[in-house]
C-alpha cells in the first residue's frame, strides 16, 4: 500500500504546553503522533500544524515559538525531511525519509504583522488556515456567533499567500468566509480536517455545496476523525469514517479526498484510530470496498499529486 499524508495534526501544541515532550523516544509518551507510530502506520507525509490555544499570548513571538519546536524537535528526528517545495515532496515520495510540512491554523498570533508571515514562509510555512472557530482580525471562524466573513485584512492575507506559494485551508472558516476564499482566492484550497455536514450536523463540517466548490477548484478535502464530526453517537467507529469517505465520493470526489486526523487536538478517538499506527486497520476497511487504486489515492496519492502541483516548484 502506498505511503499515507495526514493533512493535521496538533503536535507543536503538545510540545509548547509540555517542553518535556519529545517527537522521538521515550520523552515521547504522551503524543498520538510520534515517529516511531508513523513508521507503524507507513505515514510518508505529516503536516504539522502551528496552534495557538487560547491561554496563550497572540503574539509573533508565540507563533515562532511553535516554529522553532518543529525545527529542534521535529525535524531533528531520524529520517524526517522538511518539504518546502515539489522537488522536496518527490524526493520524499520516492527516498526512505518521511516528510514534514508546516501549517498554520489561525492567524491571530501575526497580528497583522506582515514580516512574520514572511519570515515563517522562510522558515517552511506552505499551508494556513485564516482561523480557529472564533473572529480574529482576518475573518470570521465557523463557531463566531455572527457569521461574517473576510475583513479587508483577510482578503490581503489570502493575496499574500498566493504570492508566496502558501495554499489557504479553509477548514475552520465561516460559511460565508469560505466562499469569499472561493471568491479571491488566485489559487485551489482545501479543507486540512473537516467532514460532510450532510451526515452530521457541525459547523465544523463542509456542506455539500462546498464539498462541491473545493472538487471544482481542484482541492482536496481531508477527512478528520473527531469523533464528534463524524456522529452524534457518543463512540464513533471506522465503519463512521466511511460512511463520510463515500459521501464525498458520491458528490465526485473519489480523487479529491484524503485524510487529516486532528490527532493531539482530540481527546476522544474512533475506535481503532487511536493514533497513525492505527491507520492500517483503516486501510484494511477501505479496500473491503473500493479498489486498491482508489484507496491509494485516498491514504495518499490525492493529497501528494495535489501537493506536488501546487507547492513552490
């Protein structure tokens, strides 16, 4: 089976709570992702995403800290590649390394200061999602209250990324946030961990119409395995997670869709997708019912031929 791409995971967060955590050996107890559990679960690819929690002071400083963990920490890991460009994620798809890719979930802690952004684009930022549930200076997020969309500062940010090659995640957005990316936005984006609202009823969740929007604009959808965006049952199972995986095929997407696990953003996990050592066991699932091929293309392919098209060259 192909080498697998998590779209997010909230590693970064763990380690600036705790600075005892490490990526690899034994200070590592405590993290769902480790290196050793994406050799388990055959990860080829890992975002990382940088979060600040609420407690935290909104401030660049903040934010460069969590940049700072994934260079000493994660990148210092054996074997583990940073992937800034297409020529990176080639070489990755095609050497024993595993790859590592720098988010940013929530631009609050910019501060609209521009010279960060471009300092941590220096420094591997490829992906960024505008917010985190709530409003901040750029946008509204998808559990704001009043559902307002891009501010002018907003509209700016997702021009700067275009320039610099960063691609916009809209996963937390506002509805109408969202459709203002698909308005301005020169470049595809994507969903890094959001599911079929369809199928459960969370503002976290993508309609069908934007599930639509994000296939017309070449983006990819990563589904997540937060339990609660997955069911309203209080235990979610695999059986869950495909139920999600044929929905967005239903609309199209079978070449669209991949995964982003939320793991360390969660405290609750789908039975058997505890961590991505558990991502054969879901594997397993799918080829019980869609060819090898589409599988490929869901654990990987999909978000690497998307990846490799629209990182810098």
């Amino acid at each position: 089976m192909t080498g697998i791409a998590d779209l997010h995971c909230d590693v970064l967060f763990k380690m600036l709570k705790a600075p005892g955590l490490a990526f690899d050996g034994p200070e590592s107890a405590g993290l769902d992702v480790t290196l050793n559990r994406l050799k388990e679960g055959n990860v080829r690819l890992q975002v990382f995403a940088i979060y600040l929690p609420e407690d935290e002071r909104m401030e660049p400083e903040t934010v460069l800290r969590e940049a700072e963990l994934f260079w000493t920490k994660v990148l210092t890991a054996p074997g583990m590649r940073i992937v800034r460009s297409a020529g990176d994620l080639q070489a990755v798809r095609e050497g024993a390394c595993r790859g590592a890719l720098m988010s940013l979930e929530g631009v609050d802690g910019l501060r609209e200061q521009w010279w960060c952004l471009r300092l941590l684009h220096l420094l591997g930022l490829r992906l960024l999602g505008p917010t985190w549930n709530r409003a901040n200076w750029a946008c509204d997020g998808a559990l704001e209250p009043r559902g307002g969309g891009l501010t002018g500062a907003g509209r700016r940010l997702v021009k700067e990324c275009g320039e610099m090659g960063i691609l916009i995640d809209v996963s937390h957005l506002s509805e109408k946030g969202f459709w203002d990316v698909a308005d301005c936005s020169s470049r595809p984006f994507f969903a890094s961990h959001s599911n079929a609202r369809a199928l459960r009823d969370h503002p976290r969740n993508l309609t069908d119409a934007q599930i639509q929007a994000i296939i017309q604009a070449g983006g990819i959808i990563g589904l997540t395995f937060v339990p609660w965006f997955l069911t309203e049952r209080d235990s979610a199972s695999i059986d869950d997670v495909l139920r999600h995986v044929e929905h967005v095929c239903s609309l199209g997407g079978e070449r669209h869709l991949a995964f982003g696990s939320d793991f360390d953003g969660i405290d609750r996990y789908v039975q058997g997708l505890a961590h991505p050592g558990q991502y054969p066991a879901l594997a397993e699932a799918l080829l019980r019912r869609y060819p090898e091929r589409t599988v490929r293309g869901m654990l990987g392919e999909n978000a690497f031929r998307f990846l490799h098209k629209y990182l810098p060259q």
